[in-house]
C-alpha cells in the first residue's frame, strides 16, 4: 500500500501543477511596450481643473473644476461636458459650441490641476484608490499605498490590469528586482490602472 500512497501524491501534486498552469492562459502584454502618460492623452475627469483661453477675446478666459456630473460652465454657452475627454477633444468641441460668436475660433484649453488615480489590491498595507497630481510608476504607487508586505507579497510577480479600447490587458511585473537595484526599468502607470500585489505561494 506505501507504493500506492506515494504514487497517489505524485498524482495529487502534478495534478495542482497543472491547475495552477491553467491559470497562466492569460497573456501578458511585455513591459518594454509601455510608455509614460503624454499630457495631450489624459482623458479628464471629476475634480480636474482646466484653463480655457481665448486669444481674440481675452475677457471670456475661464479657470474651471469639473464638477461631480463632469460637466464646466464658460461664459456664452453654459453648461459643457468636459468629463471623459481629452483637452485637445474639448478644444474641438469648444470650437464647434462657439462658432460665430468670436472674431477668432481660436480657444486653448490647458489641464492646470490633475488627480492621476489608479487601484492597488492585493498583499499591501493600505489597499484601495491612490491619486497622486503627477503621473506614477508601478513602484510610486506601491509606495503610496504603503508598501507591500515583504513577508508575504511576490514582487517578482505583481500584475497590471488596465483597459484599452474596451479590452483588458494585462502586464507582469518584476518589482523585485527594482526593490533591490538590480533593474532600473520602470512601469507607467495610466489613470485607472489596477496594480495587483499577489501573495506568495506555499504548499504548506
């Protein structure tokens, strides 16, 4: 029966090895593709302040907030929805909202104040929505949710889940090796990203 026993244990470990192997179907997107956050792509959002300037009439220029319901109001028109686009796609829609009724169809929009947020999950001291007003690394935001839990957390494997064109895409990192100044790669985070932090795994 000992023969047995033991054959039935291999049997039981290949069989985890494969289950856990199954959930790497998941393809991960390489690091290298990444790139930092353009200004121009920064899709605006609730809180964020615009400066929206016009060259032929200086007198109309406006500092704004988004509001809770995403939405700025200028002089002239009222009400504009600012919320879910980028500053150069609120130019155009500016453009179009005020055209003949300025001598110049000339309007400037410039992002003054920003809150970049993204989520981080997983083995971390504080998880939750970290926002920052500049754009962050991988590693800032470890950092700004309070650092991992070294005892626990596998930094060699810390996944970035992030949405493009309605599609999720997904990237692995190794922030070990960054921790220990052994890499100097970085990771641009993008506004909404979700940083994961896994757990290292144990038999026993």
């Amino acid at each position: 029966m000992k023969p047995f026993k033991s054959q039935h244990s291999w049997i039981v470990l290949l069989t985890a090895i494969v289950l856990l192997s199954g959930c790497g179907t998941t393809q991960y997107t390489k690091v290298s593709e990444t790139k930092p956050v353009e200004p121009g792509s920064l899709v605006l959002s609730e809180g964020d302040v615009v400066k929206v300037a016009f060259p032929s009439a200086s007198n109309l220029d406006t500092t704004a907030q988004i509001r809770r319901d995403g939405k700025i109001t200028l002089p002239v028109i009222g009400e504009v929805q600012a919320s879910g686009l980028t500053a150069s796609e609120l130019e155009k829609t500016l453009k179009t909202k005020y055209q003949g009724q300025l001598v110049s169809n000339e309007i400037n929009v410039l992002i003054t104040s920003s809150l970049f947020c993204v989520y981080v999950t997983g083995v971390i001291a504080h998880p939750g929505k970290v926002c920052s007003d500049r754009p962050m690394t991988a590693l800032d935001a470890l950092m700004e949710a309070g650092g991992p839990d070294y005892s626990r957390a596998n930094l060699k494997a810390v996944l970035v889940d992030r949405k493009i064109n309605g599609h999720m895409v997904h990237y692995k990192l190794d922030l070990q090796r960054v921790l220990r100044g052994q890499s100097n790669e970085t990771f641009n985070l993008r506004p909404g990203d979700i940083l994961y932090i896994p757990e290292r795994f144990s038999w026993f």
